[in-house]
C-alpha cells in the first residue's frame, strides 16, 4: 500500500520508511560515521557528510514527512534550532506576529537574539482571528503560532489564520509539539511550516533532544535545506534512531495520555481547593468548538492555578507529589510537573508573564501513561498535604 493511503496509525510505523538497501534491515542502522567514501570527486551513494545528510537523519526526516502529511522533513539538534532555521528565512526589518502565551523559549529567541538583527515581533491573543488583520502591515512577513499554547493551552483556529496568511501573502509556522500530528495536521489546515520539539511527543522517553520542521513546498524546503546544512544545527544519528522509534508507538502513547489527562482535568476542576483549569476538553474552555473541530482528541497538556494563587503553597505542592516528577520538559512516558514562572517561562519578566495571562502560581502538567487512578491519588495527596 502507498505511504500516502496509509492511516495514521500505519504511517508511524511504515510511512517513509523502507527496509535498508545494505541488508535489509527493519529498524534502520544508526550510521555513526562522520564522512562517507566516494569512487571518485562527487561520485558517491547519496551521503557525502552527516552534516548535510545521514542515512538514519533522513530516515527520519522522512517518517516525520509522512505522520504531518507533508513533502519534505528537516531533522534538528533541538526544538529551539528548528525555530532558529525558520528565522533565518527573514531579512532585517521584516515582522513576525505571533500569540502571546507561547513557549518561553521561543519568546527568549525572538526578544533576545533575533531582534538584536532586526527582526520585529509583535505579540498578541489570538483566539479572536479577526483582531489578527490588524496587526499586519507592509513588513510582516509570518505569522507564527503555537496551538494549544504553552502553558494556557489557548485554541487557535488555524485554518482561519492560514486563510488570512494566504491573503496576505504571508508564511504561517505552526509548533505542533502540544498536540502532535496525531492530533492535528496543520499543513493540511492550510500551514506552510510545521514545528516540533521532537524531545517531547515524537521521542517520548525523556531520552532525546530534537527539533523537526516538515513542509509540503518544494521551493521553502530547498531555502530550510539551505540553511539546515549552511548552519549545521542538525541531529546526530543516535538522536535521529531515538525518535524514530519513539513515532512508531507514537499512536498508542497518544491514546493514553489523552484518556489519563481528561481523567484528571475533571478531577481537577471538581476539587476544593482548585481555582481554575485549563484543558480544551471543557465545553466552557475558550475555542473549545475549534479545538473538536481541528483536534482529534484535547492531548495530555493541562494547567491549573490552586485556590488561593499563593506562590508558597504552590511550590510545597509541587515538591509534595511523589509520581509526577519536578522537571522541565514534557510529552514522555512519565508524567512531570512543572511551574511555568520559574521554569518553562522563567526567561520572561514578570510583567511580561501578567500580560500573557501566566500567572506565579499557574501550575503545568504533562500526564504520562501511569496508571490514571495512581496519578489522581498522587494529586490529591499533595493538594491535601499542602497549605493551599
């Protein structure tokens, strides 16, 4: 059967992928090899150095291709060298407009490095697309945007933003990493670039740092393909293997973190001594239509704020839970806790986190796919236990 007939839960198993040409392998070989030998000047197999191609990279790059619906995959040394290849693609004085609750170290990117060239960045909410026109003017060049957001998990309808990219002429760049594409597929949405921490969902281990864009234009990836082998930001061979075995059980991780994360959002909500919820399964959670319109299912994200908002208690709760684990990072097998003021968001100021809406005492979650009834018990523990 074609890759492209393939469903999803198929294709990250199969889709791009072909048994090694050498021997036939299954699992595609990590070639750990820094060069390759040639017959003669340019007269090579395909691979000449790993910075520009791998074997195992492009195997990859090819599965990641296939589960976005996409052309053509990019493969990173992280998330963050993703974005910064996407960047590149501007020139001094163009604009970027992107939502304002997204994660801080894409803000950390765009504020402390690319506007010292000249790139200008304006942030704004976006749930309201229409109040998206306004900001764009004769400079802007891309919009980018995170959907859910990080750490609010915001819905952003992105077939309607991507219509008034097109209108305008405009690249739009959508990060993925929340929702995966077995979620959602935003290039089929109308996206021209698709981002990924693949550290997060796409590994799901806790094992790899990566970053992945995927396009369906020939012309952008030749530009991203530039700049990927120009710069050199690109994954190694072990990195690459990592997480192509991660995709293969991408589908079935999904499911779980999806059933243990509902489990808990209505845990949550129902509490005494929670405040406020944040998960786009709620009827009542903004733009929840077009998340059940664009979405597959809510994902395994969700945030919350303790009754009270005090930042002290907030901290004795987090170190009080004894399954979810403190730590950066998101989207592995086991579940992690993490405060977003001192954290993920930590490079923001205070000011500008209250302006984002992310409050000192927001508290993010990343369910993993423990048994539910052990994490929710885990939960109330430290809520019961704390001070809030």
């Amino acid at each position: 059967m074609a890759a492209n007939k393939m469903r999803f839960n198929s294709k990250v198993i199969h889709g791009g992928q072909e048994p090694d040409k050498a021997y036939g392998a299954v699992m595609p070989p990590i070639y750990q090899t820094s060069t390759f030998a040639q017959t003669s000047p340019g007269n090579h197999r395909g691979f000449q150095y790993s910075r520009s191609a791998n074997p195992t990279r492009t195997a990859l790059e090819n599965a990641m291709a296939s589960i976005e619906n996409g052309n053509y995959g990019l493969a990173f040394a992280s998330g963050l060298a993703a974005i910064d290849a996407v960047l590149k693609l501007l020139n001094p004085g163009d604009e970027v407009i992107s939502t304002n609750d997204l994660y801080g170290g894409s803000y950390r990117l765009f504020k402390k490095v690319f506007e010292n060239y000249g790139i200008v960045f304006h942030f704004m909410d976006m749930e309201d697309v229409s109040l998206v026109q306004g900001q764009i003017n004769e400079r802007t060049k891309m919009i980018w945007l995170e959907t859910p957001t990080n750490p609010l998990m915001n819905i952003i309808d992105i077939e309607a933003v991507s219509q008034l990219a097109t209108a305008n002429g405009l690249l739009l760049a959508v990060d993925n990493t929340f929702a995966t594409p077995y979620l959602q597929k935003p290039l089929d949405l109308g996206a021209d670039i698709v981002m990924h921490s693949a550290t997060k969902y796409l590994g799901g281990h806790s094992d790899v740092v990566l970053g992945a864009l995927v396009v369906k234009d020939e012309i952008l990836a030749k530009r991203l393909y530039f700049i990927q082998n120009a710069s050199g930001a690109v994954s190694g061979p072990m990195d690459s293997f990592l997480v192509l075995r991660g995709i293969k059980t991408l589908h079935v991780r999904m499911q779980r973190h999806c059933e243990n994360a509902e489990a808990i959002a209505h845990f949550l909500r129902k509490h005494p001594k929670v405040d406020t919820v944040y998960w786009p399964g709620f009827k009542e959670h903004p733009n929840h239509d077009i998340a059940k319109k664009q979405m597959v299912n809510f994902g395994g994200m969700l945030s919350f704020v303790p009754k009270g908002s005090d930042y002290k208690a907030t901290l004795q709760f987090v170190e009080r839970l004894k399954i979810f684990t403190l730590a950066e990072s998101l989207g592995g097998v086991e579940s992690l806790v993490g405060h977003p003021a001192s954290m993920s968001h930590g490079s923001m100021s205070k000011q500008e986190r209250d302006e984002a809406g992310i409050e000192d005492a927001l508290i993010r979650l990343s369910v993993g796919i423990e048994d539910v009834d052990d994490l929710i018990e885990d939960l109330s523990q430290a809520l019961d236990e704390s001070l809030i």
